[in-house]
C-alpha cells in the first residue's frame, strides 16, 4: 500500500509540469492490464502520445525524469516487476501502426503488430515476412531486440529505422549503421523508433499463404499461444549444441511451478501464468531454472525475456 502511496504523491508533484499534449496521461496505470502476462505494478505515469508530432513535442519539452522514460509495444516479450516502473511509459497508439508498401518495400510504423505486417505483406505479394507471423510483438520491439523466429530475423529485412531521441530529434538510420547480433542490437537506449523500412520480394500469393498457414500450424503444435505467458523465455546459448528449451528439459524443469507461475508442458522454453502468479514468482522460477540447468549441463542460460521495474516478493 506505502508504493501505490508513494507513486501516486510522486504523480501528483509533477504532473503540473508535464507539457500540454493531444494524446493521454495516465496515472498509477496498472501495467498488468496490457501486458502479456498480465502481473506487473503500475506505470508513474502513462503516456499515449496522439501521433509523431505530439510525441515530439512531449520530448522537446518535459523538465523532469528525462532519464526515466521507458517504451513499451506489446509488452509480449516483457516482463513487468511487481513494483512498477517509475518515470514516464510511452505506449505507442494507433496513429504508429500505420503501413504502406511500394513494390516490394513495406513502410511500417513502429507500432505494428509483427503478425499484422506479415499479413499486409501477404495480401500484397510480398514474400520474405512470413515469419514475422511467429513473433508476438511489435516491429518496434522486434528491431530493438533482433527478433527472429522460424531461420530469418527482423535485421534480414531491415532497410532503416526512423527514430526520435529523447530531445526531440529525429534520426534516420540505415540498417547497415546497426550492429545486429542474436537477440540484440546497438540500438542507442536513448532513441524511441518510429518506424522502419522493410523490404520483402515478389512471391505468389498462394506461395506465401501456405507459408503462414504452415507456420501457424507449428505455433499451434508447439507453443502454448493461447496461454498468458511471455514467448521464448531464454536465449539458445551459443556454446551448447542443444537449444535452450532442451536443456531445461534435460535437466528436469519440465511442470516446474513457483506458486502461480509453470514452466509449460508443451513448450519449456515458455513460461505461463496460470491466473494468479505474480512477476516475482514468473522471475524466481526463471531463476531456479537457470540455477538447475547450470548445475545439470554447465551452460548459463541468458534470459530473453526483459525484465524492466521494481523488484517486490509477492508470493500468492
């Protein structure tokens, strides 16, 4: 009770200050309601800008908690400790979700859902962004992270990104000028992306829904989609010739639960709330995991899943 105290004088000692915006704040929003494993605490304060310019604007001109400002998409990959995240979350709205292709580029705001992108590109006879279908996220978020899925990753298809620093400067930057690695990139912390460039290529459009089906088929096989859990939890490790969700299978974890929080039967790379975990447990266990698997094969797990806000044992 002290923490939600705390946010909310916190909030109401500076919200006089925030500038004038088109779009919403938000205050003590509970992060939970949009996350994909729906625990988290709530945001300081929540920001929605109305469109690129507004979001300009807000940069150009906050006085306080410039460092503190923190960007989430579809929160799909993210996991939100209980205590919440202070400063300022920007949620990118509909007015970033925006694509439009020419020939074989697609011009995609950073908001776009990766699944809807890929169904643009499809309906236009564009291959290439098939597995884009696989990845529960925004372009934005799979960017900053080199998301990947099914042998290609988003850094295969990236042309350039536009992005905005956290003065109000826009920045246009050629794929070529990141450095991409496996679930990383070298982003700057301090850019917010906008939107990108993709380019696919000429594909028969039956060609490529058989593509998509066949790949939805395998999500549906393998991963507990319909769960609320947060995708791939750990990075396949490079030195190690089994993938991250075997060696946790080798090492026992398979059903393991910590309270609320079980590592899936049906994918064991994938951890799943089953209606009343907190983030504490969800990070805990994977935790006890990484411990298990170290112990069992020597290899160090490294989490995929980010883990953003302020840690709080909450056990249920």
């Amino acid at each position: 009770m002290g923490l939600i105290l705390s946010l909310n004088n916190f909030s109401i000692s500076f919200q006089n200050s925030l500038p004038e915006v088109s779009g919403d704040y938000k205050f003590n929003y509970p992060l939970s309601r949009i996350a994909w494993f729906k625990v988290g605490g709530p945001a300081e304060v929540m920001f929605i800008p109305k469109d690129k310019q507004d979001l300009i604007c807000f940069l150009k001109n906050i006085k306080k908690i410039q460092d503190e400002i923190f960007v989430v998409g579809a929160c799909s990959n993210l996991l939100i400790r209980d205590g919440g995240l202070r400063g300022v979350v920007i949620k990118l709205g509909n007015n970033f979700k925006s694509i439009k292709y020419e020939e074989d580029h697609l011009f995609v705001g950073a908001g776009a859902l990766d699944i809807v992108v890929s169904r643009f590109a499809a309906s236009k006879g564009i291959g290439g962004l098939e597995f884009l279908s696989g990845i529960p996220g925004t372009i934005g978020g799979s960017i900053i992270m080199n998301a990947g899925a099914y042998g290609r990753e988003i850094s295969d298809i990236l042309v350039s990104v536009e992005a905005v620093d956290n003065y109000g400067r826009i920045h246009n930057i050629d794929s070529n000028d990141i450095s991409f690695s496996y679930r990383s990139s070298q982003i700057d912390n301090n850019l917010i992306l906008l939107g990108a460039c993709l380019k696919g290529y000429k594909e028969d459009h039956l060609v490529i829904k058989n593509q998509l089906n066949e790949i939805q088929k395998l999500r549906n096989d393998t991963q507990p989609i319909k769960r609320k859990t947060g995708g791939s939890t750990f990075k396949n490790p490079k030195d190690s010739k089994y993938k991250a969700w075997e060696l946790i299978d080798l090492s026992g974890c398979r059903g393991m639960k910590k309270g609320g929080a079980v590592v899936s039967d049906q994918h064991c790379n994938f951890l799943i709330n089953t209606g009343n975990a907190s983030a504490f447990e969800l990070e805990k266990l994977g935790d006890e995991i990484r411990s298990k698997v170290f112990c069992s094969t020597g290899v160090n797990l490294d989490w995929e899943i980010k883990r953003v806000g302020q840690l709080l044992e909450v056990s249920r």
